[in-house]
C-alpha cells in the first residue's frame, strides 16, 4: 500500500502549463472581485468542455425534496438493459458557488464511458443564497432517491457510489458520513477527486500553490465565506469531514490530488485520517497536475493527465466493486 506523502513536480506538465498560460492571456475578471450571480454566468461561459463522448442514455430527472425539486442527470453507456451494476451519484465541484451538471456534463459522460456505470449528477443548491447545509440536504436527498431509482436504472442499491471534485468531493465525504451516522442507504465506495476536506490554510500546499496555478488562496477563501455563514458552520463536521472524531465505518474511498493544487495537503491529509480509521483507501497524487485538471478531457482543453485520472479511477472502482 503506498504511502501518502505528496509533493509536486518540478513543474507543471506542458500540457498544463500551456493552459495556464492561454488561461492568463484570456485576461478574465477574478471570479472572488464578482458578484456570486455573475461568477456563475462566467463559470457556465468558460468552463464547459465536450469530450466528444456521445452516450444512449443522458436523461434530465428531477428529485423531490421538502423544498422543492432537485435537478439530476442520469447519464448511462448502456444500450440495452439487463444485470445489476453499481450506481454514480458524482456531485460536481465550484466551491459551494459556481458549478452545474452542465459545466461537468463533460465529467460525467467520461465516467460513465470509462466504467460502464451508470451516473446521476446532481444540481445541488448553491451558496451564499443557499449557505450550508442546504447543498449537502440535496445531496443527501438525492443519494436516498437513487437508493430508491437504482432498479429502474438497472442498477444496484447496495453498491451505490459518492463521487465529487473539490467542493463535490467535500459533499461526497459530508455525504457518506450522514449516511454512516443516519442509518441511511448502503454507500459502497467514495471517490474524492482533490477534495476540500478541512481547513487548508496552515497545509504546505497551500503557501506553494496559492497563486498563480488556477485555484487561488483568495477564491478558496471566496468561496468557504459564502459557504460557511459564521464560525459555528466552520467547526461542524459535515462542513469539514476531516475535523470528525470518528472515520470509522465509512466506505473504502478513491482519492486523487494534484501537485500543484492548494488543496493537495488537505486531501491527503484525509486520506491519512480515513486509513488510521481502517477504511480501505487508493490514493495517487498526480504530481504535475493543477487543480481543476480532472475536468480538462475535451474541447477546448484535453490534458494528457487528466485522461490518466479517469482510467485510474475507473480501474480502481471495478476492482473494488467487482473484484
């Protein structure tokens, strides 16, 4: 089992350090210096990428919920019906502000390709209209309706998985430990790509990575202020999964982190915390890669690193769900 002990190359791959600089030269507004309303239509505008992957099945649902409706997407490979396989609830990243199905439309359809899977993305409510733990009820919510969906899905409700990127792989972790502490549905695995688990201001990573690699230290911070409302939210467990006492009896996770990410210490750091629990962890850093990387698989910018990240974790969910 290796160690967890990440570090950065000595530089940024050159796929990545053309997109940083092509990033630069676009010379857009910071999103921390906009309104949160006008930080999500400049999100939606620039972060959208095709894969080229056309699928049988990408199905717009909704989930009702004790406010309302909640907005998911089924994406599914499969042409024709038939067995039982294990189900993707992936929640995407933006820090609790930005962020939709569609900016990671991209993501999910990969999954679904790399694993056979089908997978339900969730258009959970964001900050600061809708402060924590608004976002993490609609997933919660929505991880019980696919408990519930599965068998129409031709899917498995014992082997449901929680999936997210950075902010979503926050709400992926948050997810799994109300489940583990409501008695809720069965979650069989966790896939926590670079997430934001604590507080990563005292980390390494992120004094080396803070400026100048994509995520910021001023939009990380950005965007936990329009989260977390006051200093009572900052201490909860559910809002920061790596402050809990108690990781035992979570599900066996997949854990991915970037180099040259500022949350790279932070996600390593829980995948430490999960493994003295004695749940089963697959961690990798990916030592020349930026945060946000794992969403870079098509047009307008496909990373080489990015590609790798999806085979590797679609290898290690069927090794763990099927091995």
């Amino acid at each position: 089992m290796a160690d967890i002990d990440p570090s950065r190359a000595d530089a940024p791959a050159p796929d990545v350090q053309a997109f940083l600089d092509t990033y630069e030269a676009m010379d857009l507004p910071e999103l921390h210096e906009l309104s949160p309303t006008a930080a999500r239509d400049l999100w939606e505008q620039v972060s959208g990428i095709d894969p080229g992957i056309d699928l049988p099945t990408v199905e717009d649902r909704t989930v009702d919920a004790e406010h309302g409706e909640i907005p998911v997407r089924v994406y599914d490979s499969r042409e024709s019906r038939g067995g039982e396989r294990p189900l993707v609830v992936y929640l995407h990243g933006g820090g609790w502000v930005v962020g939709s199905i569609d900016t990671h439309d991209g993501v999910s359809r990969k999954l679904a390709a790399e694993t056979g899977y089908p997978v339900l993305s969730v258009g959970y409510r964001l900050a600061p209209e809708q402060p924590f733990p608004a976002g993490l009820t609609d997933c919660y919510r929505a991880l019980e309706w696919a408990a519930e969906t599965a068998p129409d899905l031709d899917a498995d409700p014992k082997r449901l998985v929680l999936a997210g990127d950075s902010a979503g792989g926050n709400l992926a972790a948050a997810t799994a430990m109300l489940a583990r502490d409501r008695g809720g549905p069965d979650v069989a695995h966790q896939v926590l790509v670079y997430p934001a688990t604590g507080d990563p201001r005292p980390t390494r990573s992120y004094e080396e990575n803070g400026e100048g690699y994509f995520l910021t230290q001023e939009l990380s911070e950005w965007f936990a202020d329009h989260y977390l409302e006051d200093d009572l939210d900052r201490g909860n467990v559910y809002a920061q999964p790596r402050l809990a006492a108690d990781l035992t009896d979570l599900p066996p996770a997949t854990v991915l982190t970037a180099g040259f990410d500022p949350l790279r210490d932070d996600g390593a750091a829980y995948a430490r915390r999960l493994r003295e629990a004695d749940v089963a962890v697959s961690y990798k850093n990916f030592d020349d890669q930026i945060h946000g990387f794992f969403n870079m698989i098509g047009e307008p910018i496909s990373l080489e690193g990015a590609h790798a990240a999806h085979e590797w974790v679609a290898a290690d969910l069927r090794e763990a769900l099927e091995g």
